[in-house]
C-alpha cells in the first residue's frame, strides 16, 4: 500500500484526505476535509489548516487536483486569487513526491478504478469496458469537462481534452436560431455554450428572446433548481432543450473518441438522474445516421461517487506523467 494526501482545489471549496492505494491504484480515502478557498489567502495556508485539524505524521507524497489548466508556470484558480507555481509548490508544501492533474482528468482517473456498484447504466447493453479501446468521459459544470480513458489490453491509460471546445452543431431551426443569439454574445460558440452549468441559462435566454416570452431572469442555481423541480414551466422547457443538446454533443465525442462506452459525471447529471431517461437526451445521442445501430448498443453509464475528485487525484498519482 502507498500513503498519499489526495486534494481537490476548485475556485470555491479545498478537498483533502489522507489516501491509501493498492497495488492496482485503486484508492481508499481516509476522512474527507473541506475548506472554504476564499477564507485562505494561498493554497500554502489552507494546506497548513489541513496538516493542523488531521494531526500525526502525514505522508510526505501528494495528488491535488485542479480545477484550471495545468502545465503552465503560474497557475491561476478561476473566482480565487490563489496562484500556485508548480515549479516551487513541493518544497512550499513540505513534500518530496507530488503530481498535480486538472480536475476533470482526476474524474477520468477515478472512473477508471471505479467498481461496477458506482458505475450503474442508464443507456445501451450493460457490458463491461473494452480490454483495447477509448472511453469517453464527459460532464457539464462550469464548462464542460471531456476526457478519454483508453485501455490498451485492459490498462487504462487517461488522456485529458479541451473536447468542450468544440463548435456547436445546431440540428433544427430552433437550436440554429439558439446559435444565432448566443453568436451576437460570444465571439465563437463553442458545445460549453450550451452544454455546462451556465449553458442552461444561455438557452433559457435564447428561448424567450426568440419566442418573445416574458421570463423571470434567474441566477444559475435558480434556474438549474426551478428546471429540475418542475416549478417554472419555461425553464423546464429549456432543460428539455438542454437535454437534447447534452446527448448530441456527448453522442459526437463518442463517435470522435470510440464509441465503446460513455461515462456521465458530475453533480449536475447526478441531479439530473431521474430526469434524462424521459428527456431527448438517448434519442439525440443515438441520432447518428449510418452509425444510429450502433450508437443505440453503446453503454452509458453514471459516474456516483461523493468525492470523485479526492478519489480520482489519489488514483492519477501513479500514472505516467
């Protein structure tokens, strides 16, 4: 077994844990401890607060993911003024083994170890991953998180994208007329646009401007709350927009990557759980003309777990880097 410190930055709350991981690189996490980033001044001082509150001899290797661009030379958190230099953070931080992931490569490493109770189907047959081939992984929150998992006889190797970035396709006049507002707004429209946390709002906006609907505009969190619970019948409706949308695009990153399985993760799908087996989503991912057959047979699973970020970070300290 390796002793590790798994941590997971994002721009508002700090993850860390104590981690185990077995000869397969499957992890084991020890007491989950949360902070608020912005109560830090660096990522220095909330990493002391950890060392403080979990107390004893802590290993001396580390696996934090982040929730930005890695392989720069300054990092930069989005909403956080913490700048991390990687050059010097071992040394800062007191260790002398570090690996640092971005975070959605840190949700592909988890699903990679993820047993089959974590991983329950929602689309296509239920067959196991592929001893040879990729995996898409894909998740909507702040922008749209998109990584491959590619096995080469049954080893998986992660490799993270910017397939978020992609442009949008528009498939019937509505979403056409969706991409013409949003291009008055945004220079490119890329799948993010639509498909992420802010995109169901982009769409909510898009929608009532073209229709000339009088709408109650809504932070995100509202409107996400109000389309889940059926209490705005407009925002409903461009959740069952959104959907439609969110099938097309991950249905074209499997095509691009492999159409062996998919993997949903995140907590906006796992909020949107109950809903999606109704919802255009499957009809729209396997809309893919030539391929429509074997788009319907391709597994689409959820990624459940309450800290796949600590998981996957502890996961990815291991790999290749």
């Amino acid at each position: 077994m390796t002793d590790i410190i798994a941590a997971d930055i994002g721009g508002t709350n700090a993850r860390f844990a104590r981690a185990k991981l077995d000869a397969r690189n499957v992890p084991t996490l020890g007491k989950v401890r949360k902070y608020k980033v912005a109560d830090f001044q660096s990522l220095q001082a909330c990493w002391a607060a950890f060392v403080r509150d979990e107390g004893g001899d802590l290993p001396k290797a580390a696996s934090i993911a982040f929730a930005t661009a890695i392989g720069r030379d300054v990092i930069k958190l989005t909403n956080s003024s913490w700048m991390i230099r990687p050059e010097t953070l071992d040394e800062e931080l007191g260790l002398k083994q570090m690996r640092l992931v971005n975070d959605f490569e840190a949700v592909a490493h988890a699903v990679a170890r993820l047993p089959d109770d974590n991983l329950p189907l929602l689309f296509g047959q239920d067959r196991p991953f592929p001893r040879d081939g990729g995996v898409t992984v894909v998740g909507p929150g702040t922008g749209l998180g998109v990584a491959m998992i590619a096995f080469d006889d049954g080893e998986p190797h992660v490799i993270a994208t910017e397939g978020g970035h992609l442009d949008f396709a528009p498939l019937d006049t509505l979403e056409e007329k969706i991409l013409a507002y949003l291009r008055d707004k945004f220079l490119r429209v890329s799948t993010e646009r639509v498909v992420s946390g802010p995109g169901l709002n982009n769409i909510y906006k898009a929608m009532a401007t073209i229709g000339h609907e009088r709408v109650m505009l809504m932070e995100d969190a509202e409107l996400w709350q109000a389309a889940i619970d059926g209490t705005d019948e407009f925002a409903r409706a461009a959740f069952d927009r959104f959907c439609l949308c969110y099938g097309s695009v991950v249905g074209d990153l499997a095509l691009a990557q492999g159409p062996n399985a998919v993997v949903l993760a995140g907590g906006l799908t796992q909020r949107m759980r109950a809903l999606l087996p109704q919802s255009g989503f499957h009809r729209r991912f396997t809309a893919k003309g030539r391929f429509e057959s074997l788009m319907a047979t391709v597994p689409i699973r959820l990624a459940v777990h309450e800290e796949i970020g600590l998981y996957g970070a502890a996961a990815a300290f291991r790999e290749k880097k």
